[in-house]
C-alpha cells in the first residue's frame, strides 16, 4: 500500500543579514495511513518549519528543496490555489498556539462552519450541524449552545478541543498537532491525547504529532524523529527508537523521561 505523505530531502532555507541559514536540513520520512509519526527535539530544532512547509504555510521569504508527497502529488512548488484546496480537507493543523490560531472576533461555531463551507460549499444550516457535530465529537459539553460563544469565552483545554474540531470537520487524510498540549495541565494533557488517539483509530487519519517531549510520543507514535538544530538525528519505528536509540542526543532524551515508579517524580516535571 502506497504512503500517505512521503517527505524526501526536505530543506527550508531562510535569508538573514549573515547569509542563508537552513533551519530545516535534508529530512525525510513517510507517514502512513492510520500512522502517528512522532516528531520530538528541543526548542528552535525545525518541528514547526517541517509542518508548515508540508501545509505550504512557512513564513515569507522561506526557501525550500526537497520533496513533500501527499498522496503522490508533489507539494513543494505547487500552486497556492491548489494548496488551499487541500488545506482543511485533505490535510489539517492544529496549531502550537490555539488563541493566535482562533479569530478572537467570531463566535467559535461560526469558524468551523466557515471551514466547512469553504471546502464543502453546503448551506449555512448544514454546515452548522456539522460543526456542531465536531464540537461534540471532541467533547465539548452543551456544544449547541456553546458554538455561538468566543474564543475567550472558553478555557485553554477546550480551546485546544475546539482547534481539534476545526481541523477535523472536513476528515483529512492527514493531521498535524503542533505541541497540541505543551500549554495544558498534565489531566487535560493527557485527555486530548487520549481524544486524539481515539479520533485517529476510528477514521484512520495519519497523523505526524510534534512535542519536545518524549514521554508524549512513546504514549502515541508508531515512528519516531529526532530532530536537533535541523538535523534528523534519528527516524525509526517507535520500538526501534525506545528500544535501541543509535544517537547520543536520542538516549539523552529517554534518559530525561520522569518514570511513573520514580518516587522522586512530583508528576509535574513532565
Ligand atoms: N521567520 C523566520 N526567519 C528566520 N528564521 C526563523 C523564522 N522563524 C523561525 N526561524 C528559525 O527557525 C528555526 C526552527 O524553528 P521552529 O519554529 O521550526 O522550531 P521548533 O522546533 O518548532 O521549536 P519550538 O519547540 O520552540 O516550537 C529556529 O532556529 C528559528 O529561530
Ligand atoms: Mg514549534
């Protein structure tokens, strides 16, 4: 069976005042259908630079080369019409930052619904049963009556679930979750991953998640990539890594995962 999303040699280049600097150097790994490709590394290590040149969303003036595949057709050079067409359909992202993400100015309902429409192009009244149907799918309680409220109506555990519903309204193929809950608590944390989980296995959408944290990713991934400085350090199923992490950087990672039977964890840390 064909892979979803084949991602072969990508770069991203960005011009500064010193130079060219690649943020994201010569990556490439394949998520598959029904896949969760793990992508973890410390702060500034390029997660958010792979992600949103896969969306065709990286900032202006980014360069890129490579090869980004989404069902065999080639992203990196496509056109922006063609792009906007598939995001929101065929590939989603929930963002690292929900507030920045969310238009403070509508109601949250009225966002999904727009999303909808855009790719789906039903009437009005569809498009919000839809949506409120997405709001109840990731557990949003009273959800008919809370679609008409604004984002800063909602706390940060269900703004994350609401950036979850947007990205899912239209079922893409392909989800990416930016650190979708490096802000939360550790109970609402380890809710949305267990929602994410659940969405994931019953429509089989691939999913690439970024966290700097690995103890996130053991609890999810079937592939694993380490990045550091825009370098793949290491890319290998889930149990290749855990098991038998070739880098140094890698086992330093695991090394610093806080252990549940550890009577010295506050269960905090994490
Ligand atoms: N607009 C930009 N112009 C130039 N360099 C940028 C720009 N945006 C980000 N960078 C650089 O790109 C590198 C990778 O950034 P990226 O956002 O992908 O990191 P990250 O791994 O997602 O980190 P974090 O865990 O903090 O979110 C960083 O060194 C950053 O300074
Ligand atoms: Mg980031």
């Amino acid at each position: 069976m064909s892979e979803l999303l084949i991602v072969e040699d990508l770069t991203v280049t960005f011009p500064t005042t010193r130079g060219p600097v690649d943020v994201v150097k010569g990556v490439s790994f394949t998520v598959g259908r029904d896949d969760t490709v793990g992508i973890v590394g410390e702060s500034g290590s390029g997660k958010s630079m792979t992600s949103l040149a896969i969306m065709g969303l990286l900032p202006r003036g980014a360069r890129t080369s490579g090869s980004i595949r989404l069902d065999g057709a080639e992203l990196l050079g496509a056109a922006d019409r063609d792009l906007r067409r598939l995001r929101g359909d065929r590939m989603s992202m929930i963002f690292q930052d929900p507030l920045s993400s969310l238009n403070p100015y509508y109601p949250v309902g009225l966002q999904i619904e727009e999303v909808y429409r855009a790719h789906r192009g039903r009437s009005r009244r569809a498009a919000r049963e839809v949506a409120i149907a997405a709001l109840e799918q990731v557990g949003l309680p009273d959800a008919g009556r809370r679609a008409d409220h604004y984002p800063h109506q909602f706390s940060g555990g269900q703004r994350q679930r609401i950036m979850i519903a947007m990205a899912l309204v239209c079922s893409p193929a392909l989800l990416i979750a930016d650190e979708p809950t490096t802000a939360l608590d550790v109970t609402v944390q380890a809710q949305i991953l267990r929602l994410l989980a659940d969405l994931r296995r019953q429509s089989g959408t691939g999913m690439i998640f970024i966290t700097h944290d690995l103890a996130v990713i053991s609890s999810i991934a079937t592939r694993v990539l380490v990045m550091r400085r825009g370098e793949q350090v290491e890319y290998g199923t889930a149990e290749q890594v855990f098991a038998e992490p070739r880098h140094d950087y890698t086992r330093m990672l695991l090394e610093s995962i806080p252990r549940i039977d550890d009577p010295t964890n506050d269960g905090v840390s994490a």
